[in-house]
C-alpha cells in the first residue's frame, strides 16, 4: 500500500469540530459586538495542504463575513488566506496554533483560532492487541524476539520476558560512561535492549546507551545465572559522557520518526518521552505486528486486502526523504536485516548506493559478530567490487523458510512448532561424505554460523587472507571462511583442519 506525500492541495478530510456550542448568537446587522467564536480543532498531514473554513462555524449569520488576517508560528508552517479559507501548509509534526480574524459587512471583528494536529500519515497506529480481536491465530507472534527489541522499565522492575530472565543483569554493569553513573537497579534503567535471544543492554534514564567494557551480557544458558563470563564491552564511541545516544529505533520500535537536527528541517523536533539521548519517537516499542504490516487504523474500521500490506516491499529512499519520512509505512525485513543496506537521517542513503548508485535495499558482507543482522546481504551474495548481486538465493524471501509470526530460536516450544517452514533437508538431498561430520554437525553450523545467511563456504585461503575481502579491504567476498564455518567446533586448530579438508558432502 502506497501514499502520495506530495504537497497536494485539498479540502480537509477531518471535520473541524467545535470545542464548545456558540457562547452567543451572532448580530452582526443588528449592530450588536457580537462575541468571538470558540477555538476550532482539526487535524492535518505534513507535507499536505489543508483548507480550512472557520465562518461555516460561526452560526446562521454567515453572509457578508470574510476573513482577513491569519498567523501561525513560522516552524508550523505556512498559513494564508485564499477564497475565504484558510490555507494551511504544515512544516512540522505537532500542534500548530492557527490565530484568525473575522470581520462582517458592517465592520465587527471576531478573533479565535484553529488548533491543527499535524501528523506524519493519514492512518495511525492500532497496537498489536488490536489486530489480534481477529488473528488470533498469529498470537504466537507476541512470544517472538521481535516483540523484545526494545522493552521499556516499569515501576523500577525488570521487563518480564517470555523464555530468559534479565533480573540479574545490572549488577555487572560498572564502569558506564553515562553521566548518571552506574546503575544500582532498574530504577535507574530507562529501557531494555534485547535480552531475548542473545545479548542485553541498557538505556540509562536520559535514553543513552550505558556503554564501557562492562556494559552488555550475553545471555546465559540454560537460565543459568548471570556471571563475570557473560560481560561484554559497549564501545564508548568518543570521550566524555553520553556517547551513545539510541539511534536502534528505525529497526527497533514500530512507527519510528527521526528527530530532525539539521538546520531549517523543522519536521519532527521530538524526542520520545523528551529524553535527550532519543533520537526521535516511537509508537510502539520492539517490532509489533504494524511495524511489518503498515498502520492499521483504516483497516481496522474496515478490513479488505487492499487497505493493509500483507508483505511489505520497502520503503524507498524518496519515501523516506518525504515530509513523513515513511511513518506509517510497512517495512520489509530487508530493511533492517542489512547492514551495508542501513539508511539513516539526514540522507538516507545506503553506503551500498552512495557507491553503485540506485535505490535498493541491501549491499555488500561486512564484517558483523551477529549473521542474522546482515541476512539480506548474506542472500544476496554481492561482489563487493561491482555490486552485483551473485548469490544462489538472492531471489530467496524470508517468508520462503520462515513463519514470522513464530520464534525460530525457540521452535521447540508447542507455541512455535511450524516456525521454520522449510528446513535444510527439504531442498538439499545430498549425503556426507564425511561421517565425522555427518555425526556431528548440522547443516547451519557450518552453512549459517551466528545464523548468517551467506550459506556458501571457500577455505581455500586462510581467513585473513585478502583474497576473502573487496579490494579496499573494506568489505568481505560473500562466503564463509573457516573462522566462521570451522572454529565454532575446532576453536585451537579450525585453519589447520579447514586446509586439510577435501569435501565434506559427497
């Protein structure tokens, strides 16, 4: 489902609704000061212009009024008098306040104004409790990671998590970088980072991400208790305090909207909850069923097929660059399962497409501890010195394999049985040739290490060979080696045993 954003002129869609009923009648031809009306309130979409009709509200008297003068704040937007209306053009996401004058035939004034609420899209958003009332069926999907991404404190408690428990957590956090200090307890946690599959991180009561050596765990196994062994580093990025603000949320909240920073782009001067590390505001924290499946209001009064996108295709740059930036639009998985394929404000563009130019999702392997961060870029298997695309699965969606309304990680559980849809064997028939192996080891801990999606194996070089790498060396050649296909099981000696391997399949 698509939407126009350009500035189209059109007659308002929302009724302006009258605060209060008229404190008087109107006698303008009586002589009589007539009273000013009350405020009017209406609501407008950015980057469209709205026409508004305060006299159609000041009583049965209408004829021979006309309206003179209109003034807003210039970072609202644009507002002028055209054929007795007002015309309104809205610069930013918000409340805009519309002052007006009225004058009749014989001269009387009336003063009021127009309350419009500025949105960034025609729909908004519902809550997935919303579109369960009729898809029940995919309730599953509040058991998901997705849900998770980014979980908010309340009342000074842990998030309850469906499968782990983070309560434990914080008391190895030390040595942060936030000007707040160390936490002592959730109470000092704004919000939680992940912790469902996993890693956890924090957010600070400023919305920065604590960051130090001793600011993110690993998850530990089994619900074993949290311990020294599970601590991992934050890099600080820069001196000083605060040097992590949340920049997560285009792919870890639903309805996300940038704060715009640049000079003279006055379209979402927001932060969520005014927090000074956030940078913009959120509908709904973690991915939720919208986030996907695009805002849901009209199809929610009225569901059909054609007012709801069943599997999204991505937003373009031009959408994104629009006066909306993309609020309310469905994101595909593509768009933040890449990591050479991340667009971010001001430009929105790719680092893949500022080099190969276009307007595409995904790009080149990079370098990433967490394969399934890059999952598009692993599909698509670029040449990371041409960017083109070469890889067996590039056509491949993740739906193909995927339920994504089920946890994969968690697919041994009654409420995620189904969420893988095809496994491995389903396509790929051929036997080992190697009964080690074949004994061992499944498919994905040689072909999908930390769940990459680069599948194709080359241990014809050792790991840190250029060979494995663009010609910059900036950017991996879109196979595994044998530090990824290998170590996961031969941790002291996976280069020496990689390069005496003939063929493990027959």
């Amino acid at each position: 489902m698509k939407h126009s954003w350009a500035g189209t002129k059109r007659e308002s869609q929302f009724a302006l609704i009258a605060v209060a009923m008229m404190s008087a009648t109107i006698a303008g031809c009586s002589g009589q000061a007539p009273t000013s009306p009350e405020p009017l309130t209406t609501s407008a979409v950015i980057g469209e212009v709205t026409m508004i009709n305060p006299i159609s509200h000041i009583g049965d008297d209408q004829d021979g009024w006309r309206l003179d003068v209109v003034a807003v704040e210039a970072e609202k937007g644009v507002a002028s008098v055209e054929n007795n209306r007002i015309r309104f053009q809205p610069r930013q996401i918000g409340v805009a306040r519309l002052d007006y004058t009225l004058t009749s035939a014989q001269g009387a004034q009336r003063h009021s104004y127009v309350e419009v609420t500025v949105q960034a899209h025609h729909l908004s958003y519902v809550g997935s409790e919303a579109c369960l009332t009729c898809h029940i069926d995919q309730e599953s999907f509040l058991l998901t990671g997705h849900n998770f991404k980014l979980s908010p404190i309340k009342d000074g408690q842990a998030p309850e998590l469906p499968y782990t428990d983070v309560s434990g957590a914080l008391k190895f956090v030390k040595g942060v970088n936030s000007s707040q200090g160390d936490p002592q307890g959730f109470e000092d946690v704004s919000h939680v980072i992940g912790g469902y599959m996993r890693t956890v991180m924090f957010l600070d009561k400023n919305g920065y991400i604590f960051a130090g050596d001793n600011a993110r765990l690993d998850l530990p196994a089994d619900g074993e208790p949290f311990g020294p062994e599970h601590i991992i580093p934050v890099p600080t990025r820069g001196d000083g305090h605060d040097t992590r603000p949340y920049v997560c949320g285009r792919c870890h909240t639903t309805g996300w909207l940038d704060y715009t920073k640049q000079p003279g782009d006055l379209r979402h001067r927001q932060r969520q909850n005014d927090l000074p590390g956030m940078t913009g505001t959120f509908e709904q924290p973690g991915v939720q069923c919208e986030a996907c499946h695009g805002a849901g209001s009209e199809h929610i009064a009225m569901p059909t097929k054609e007012n709801i996108t069943r599997v999204a295709q991505g937003r373009s740059r031009a959408t994104l660059l629009s006066p909306g930036m993309g609020f309310g639009e469905a994101i595909s998985c593509g768009e933040c399962h890449s990591e050479d394929g991340q667009r971010h404000y001001p430009s929105f563009m790719s680092h893949y497409n500022k080099d190969f130019g276009g307007d595409s999702l995904g790009g080149r392997v990079t370098e990433y501890a967490y394969g399934g961060r890059y999952t598009l870029d692993g599909l698509l298997g670029m040449d990371p010195d041409t960017g083109i695309a070469e890889g067996a699965k590039r056509d491949f969606q993740c739906t193909d394999c995927h339920n994504p309304h089920k946890s994969t990680v968690n697919r041994d559980k009654p409420e995620h049985a189904g969420a893988l849809k095809t496994a491995c064997q389903d396509c790929h028939t051929m036997a080992f040739n190697d009964k080690a192996h074949e004994k061992m080891a499944a498919c994905t801990d040689c072909h999908m290490p930390t769940s990459a999606h680069i599948f194709k194996i080359d241990l014809s070089e050792p790991s840190d060979s250029a060979y494995h790498y663009s010609a910059d060396g900036r950017y991996r050649q879109p196979w595994l080696r044998a530090v990824e296909a290998c170590k996961r099981c031969h941790q002291q000696d996976y280069e020496q045993r990689a390069r005496t391997l003939t063929t493990v399949h027959k």
